[in-house]
C-alpha cells in the first residue's frame, strides 16, 4: 500500500503513468498512419490537366494520362469512367444528374491496368458510347462531366486507396494527341514528366462520329450501287450465267446478242459464237440465227 509517507513509491507510480501514456499516444499515432497513408499515396498519382479526343485506328477516341510518381507500385489497379450530365426521359422526366458508364479501351474487356509507366488511358467513341453524338462545335456547349476515379492496393500496407479526378468540356480539346514522354536511354526507359501534360494539333475532322459512320455508310452504298450498275447477267450457255456485260436501260430483259450490230449481219445467215458454261471446263459451240 502507497502511502505518503513513502516518496518513492509515489515516484515510481507517477513515472509509470507517464510512460503509459506515452506508450499509448505512440500505439495511437502509429494506427493513425497507417490508416491515413492511403489518403497520402493517391496524392502522388497524377492525371492530365487535358482530356483529348483525337483519331486513333481510324476512330475518334477520347482519352487522358494517368501517372505513378513512386516506386512502389498499386496492386490490382482499375478506371472507372463515367459521365454525368442532364438527360430528358421520353416521359419528359428530367434527371439532372444521369450516370453513364464509358468502357476502358482494353484487350481483355475490363478496366484493370497496370501502372508500371505513365499510361495513356483511351476510350474508343463508337455506338453506344454516350459521346457518340458528340462533335467540335457542341462540345463547348455541352453540360457534361467525365469523372476518372482510379482505385488500387498499396503495396507496402494493403491497404485500398482511391484517387479521382474530373474533366469539363472546357478542359477536354478536340484534335489534340499527347506528346510522347518515354525514351529508350542504355537499354533502360526514362519518363519526362515535364510534358506530362502537352498535346499537340492533328489533323481530325470536325464531325461527331455517329455523322462520320453516316458518310461512311451513304458512300459505301454510293459505291456498291455504282458497281452493281455497270455489271449484270448475261447468259452464258446452257444452265449457267456469268458476271459481265453492261446494264440494260429498258426494264424488259434482253438477250445478249441483241447488243450486237445488227447491221452488219445479214439474213439468213448463221453467226458462230462460242459461249462459256459455269462449272463446265468444256466449251460448246451453238449456231445462233440473228433476225432483224
């Protein structure tokens, strides 16, 4: 039993306090590291100030650069695109905030990444894209929102951490491509985060890419009616027809020997033609008599 009457004993009480107290403010701080250090690794993951779309495989594409500027690497790491914008319902229901998934360009169909180097993340705009009907000159007018959010696992604790980031369509510049920032340097790769950022202009047309697969479709069907316009049928012999010819102008279907000069071939004479049978190597010669 502590008494006064024995200083050291209230001594050795008043140190263990203390040091207990001590010892629990580490403990506490410690946990609170570990459990803020997520918070501290998503701030070292970059993103683009700029937003592109550019051509890319003869596509319009919309895309943006992503960065690690550790050592370390993220585990397990995934983009997840999305939009937001104002959207009208048939029913005249108007949802102010709407969210639509965008797909990651990605051979394998899914949106994990792996963040060795600073990457170019891109999404192709095609149909069923909610950029689809997006062009240069509705794209400064346009009440949108693309939000990037990229999640991960630290290597180091374990622990998941998230980093997000926005692009407005004045932030997002039509025609532009990245610059290209990696250099082989002794068989080893250097990154020069100095033109992270930079983008240079490349030749792309103004138009959304629904009207450009309109005017790709309206000049394919262009061509396929030219082609069919100066090919025909004819008869070629006995049970087949072959591809040749020229179109017939009339409506009613015309033999092909009618397209011969009739002038220079007389009455009552016969005129030796050889024909081609499809799917025969034999050849048969037929006596065709021309009337006038």
């Amino acid at each position: 039993m502590v008494t006064e009457e024995c200083p050291l004993a209230i001594m050795a009480l008043i140190i263990q306090n203390i040091l207990g107290l001590i010892i629990n403010a580490v403990m506490l701080g410690c946990v609170f590291m570990k459990t803020a250090q997520a918070n501290r690794r998503a701030e070292t993951l970059i993103f683009s100030r700029n937003a592109v779309i550019a051509p890319r495989n003869g596509q319009p594409t919309f895309m943006f650069r992503v960065g690690d500027l550790r050592k370390s690497m993220i585990i397990s790491a995934t983009v997840q695109l999305q939009v937001i914008r104002r959207s009208v319902t048939v029913e005249g229901e108007v949802i102010p905030v709407c969210q639509l998934d965008i797909q990651v360009e990605n051979p394998m169909r899914s949106n994990g990444i792996f963040l060795v180097s600073p990457l170019i993340i891109s999404h192709t705009i095609e149909r069923g894209s909610p950029l689809y009907e997006l062009c240069a000159q509705s794209l400064a007018t346009t009440d949108l929102e693309i939000i990037v959010i990229l999640e991960g696992v630290v290597e180091t604790t374990g622990i998941t951490m998230q980093a997000r980031t926005s692009y407005t369509p004045e932030e997002i510049l039509w025609g532009h491509r990245f610059v290209s920032i990696m250099a082989e340097e002794d068989g080893c790769y250097t990154v020069d985060y100095s033109k992270f950022g930079n983008t240079v202009p490349v030749r792309m047309s103004s138009l959304s890419a629904k009207e450009l697969d309109q005017t790709r479709g309206d000049q394919e069907e262009t061509a396929t009616v030219g082609v069919l316009q100066g090919w025909g049928l004819v008869r070629a012999g006995r049970g087949g027809y072959r591809r040749g010819g020229r179109a017939c102008n009339s409506s009613t279907s015309q033999p092909w020997y009618t397209h011969t000069d009739k002038g220079k071939m007389k009455e009552g004479k016969k005129k030796t033609v050889q024909l081609e049978e499809i799917g025969r190597e034999t050849r048969d010669t037929e006596s065709v008599e021309a009337v006038n």
